[in-house]
C-alpha cells in the first residue's frame, strides 16, 4: 500500500503485542479497525525466528564472534543460510 509492505508492519505490530511492547492505545484502534492478534503464520515465523536467534547467541557465546559460515548447522539448524538471509533482508531496508 503505498509503496509499505502492509503485511510486514502488521507481522510487526503482532510481534510487538506478543512481545508485551505495543503501546495500549494503539493496540485499541487496531482492534476497532478489526484486527485479529492471532496469526498461526506469523507466531510460526516469530519463533523459528526466536529459536534461531538463541542458537546464533549459543553460536556467538562458543565461538567469540557472529561470523557464521554459510553451512553452519547448529543442533540442526542451518544458522548460516539464516543469518545471511537476516543480512539481505537488512540491506533491502
């Protein structure tokens, strides 16, 4: 809409309730406007997302750094491929 990812913002404003830091007023009118919290996709992504992040932390506190190899797999998680698509996805904005 407008050149915004609408999806992506309200992905966002999801996690933010979720997460207990959206702000009291705004989550009303979102709600007046019909907003549903629950979102099985995005509390799917919002923790594979979680999950991955504490195995880069695990990964970082291990190693001493953040520069994970592209195949890394840590317990069974490709955490270099994740990474690098976090990495792409910041320089797109």
């Amino acid at each position: 809409e407008g050149g915004l990812r609408l999806g992506n913002w309200l992905s966002f404003q999801r996690y933010q309730k979720r997460r207990g830091k959206l702000d009291g007023r705004f989550e009303k009118q979102l709600e007046d406007l019909g907003v549903v919290w629950s979102d099985p996709i995005s509390e799917h992504w919002f923790k594979k997302c979680d999950n991955n992040y504490l195995l880069l932390v695990k990964y970082q506190e291990r190693e001493g750094h953040s520069n994970v190899p592209f195949k890394h797999i840590e317990d069974g998680v490709c955490i270099g491929h994740w990474l690098n698509k976090q990495r792409q996805d910041k320089k797109k904005g």
